[in-house]
C-alpha cells in the first residue's frame, strides 16, 4: 500500500511546487547603467534590469511614465537591457525597472531601487583639485575640492568620478559652493584619472559639464612592500610546518599500527 501511494504524494508535492513557483511574489530586481549613470550628450546608456526568477516580462520607467516594456528571449534568464541612444538633457531622470509574470492577475515584482541618469553639459564646469599635490603615499589620506562656480545658485549636489568607474566614487550634498571628497587610507587601486560635476537635486535635473581631470599616483614605499613579503613568507612557513606536523603523525600512526599487527 505505501509503495502505491509514494508516487501520487510525489506527483502531489511536485504540482504544489509548481503552483507556487508561478504564484509567489516576484523578487526586487536590480538596475544597473554602463558604461555610466553620468553620461556626456549625443552618446548612449544601456540600463540592464535583472532578476534570478526565469520566463518574466520587464518593464521600465521613467518616474512614473513607462517608457519600454521587454518581452524578448534575454528575459528567459532574467536579464533585460534597454538601450538610450542620441542622449540629452531631457533624458536626465529617476529610471526604475520592474519585472512581472502576465496571467488573471499579472504578478509584479516592487520596483527596483533608483538610478538618477545625469546626461551632462547644462552647466558650467567646475573646478577639481587636491589638497595633497604630486604623488602620494600608500596609506595616506586624500582630499578632493570640487567647486562649482560663483553665479550658480540653488541646492546643488556634486559626484566625484573616476576613470573606468561606472558608478560615483562619492556623492555630497553640501552647503555652500565646494565639496571635499576624502579618499582615506589610500592603496595602488586608488591611482587614477578623476573628475566631478554637480547637478541639480530636481527637475529637470541639469549636470554640469565635468571638471578637468586629475591624476591621483599613488607610492607604496619600500619598506611596506618587503614588510608584506615577509608576511606572506610567514604565513608560507608556517603552513609549510603544519603539513610536515601532519604528515609526521600519519607516519607515526601507520608505524605503530604495523607494530601491532603481529601481535594480532
């Protein structure tokens, strides 16, 4: 009797399982932009929404007017991507993406968190420098100044970007006219090419065009490198120790267990 009624309990588990997997809530998907939610005019942005859940519809907005809708074979491994072209300033704005599964009610996911895409050049550039000048040394602090110039008025908020960055290094929010942006204990992975712009906090959300780049070189001093040699020469050591320890008492287990076999 219980052999006879596995099979039906698996078939019964199996369609539940089923039936919750289309049913569930969708999971919160993630919207990235590349190569940069900061955009220079007359270039383009692809916005990638992305979700673990399979076989979903995506759809994409702008605050709250939906702009596109993906129903292509991409959505078949919960990606989807969204391509803006010929960028300008009207295109500058909160985008959210949202995935869902049509059916009697449609299924939707919550929306993802915002990108604020910035397509600069609306206003004047600012100016980047730092309080450090020259090379600096691993392990030190860095401050960058990025100002904006004196007869721009209003909330202003400024991003510091880097080179290859896809996303700002830093945002601030201040008061007056300048931010200081601190790059605190830097390593060799903070050298590079880096700019600012500041933008309005609402619409219809102009950029500046960005500042003047600045080299940040980065030296790791000589003893720092051969104190992290020894360090790692430690630790080689002492697993090196380990292993011999450990091989030492295989042996010395195997030998004894020979010398008592006879006796057996």
């Amino acid at each position: 009797m219980i052999p006879r009624l596995l099979p039906l309990l698996c078939l019964r588990l199996c369609a539940g399982q089923g039936s919750r997997g289309t049913d569930e809530p969708l999971p919160k998907p993630t919207l990235r932009a590349w190569p940069s939610w900061v955009a220079p005019p007359r270039s383009s942005v692809r916005l990638r929404c992305q979700t673990p859940t399979k076989d979903v519809d995506f759809v994409l907005k702008k605050g709250n007017v939906v702009l596109d809708f993906s129903r292509s074979p991409a959505s078949k491994e919960g990606l989807a991507e969204f391509h803006l072209t010929d960028l300008r300033s009207s295109h500058a704005g909160d985008y959210t993406c949202e995935c869902y599964r049509p059916g009697a009610p449609d299924i939707r996911s919550p929306p993802s968190e915002v990108i604020l895409l910035l397509v600069t050049g609306g206003l004047p550039k600012p100016s980047l420098q730092a309080h450090q000048r020259g090379v600096v040394t691993a392990g030190d602090d860095v401050t960058l100044q990025c100002q904006r110039p004196d007869n721009i008025f209003g909330p202003m908020r400024f991003a510091l970007l880097k080179a290859g960055a896809a996303e700002p290094i830093r945002l601030r929010t201040p008061a007056g006219k300048e931010a200081d942006f601190s790059l605190q204990t830097v390593t060799v992975g903070d050298a590079g090419n880096y700019s600012c712009v500041y933008f309005q906090t609402g619409t219809p959300f102009w950029a500046s065009q960005p500042s003047d780049r600045l080299e940040i070189r980065v030296r790791v001093p000589p003893g720092a490198i051969s104190r992290d040699y020894t360090t790692g020469n430690l630790i080689r050591l002492g697993l090196a120790a380990l292993v011999v320890v450990i091989m030492g008492a295989l042996l010395l287990e195997a030998w004894c267990s020979q010398k008592e076999s006879p006796r057996g």
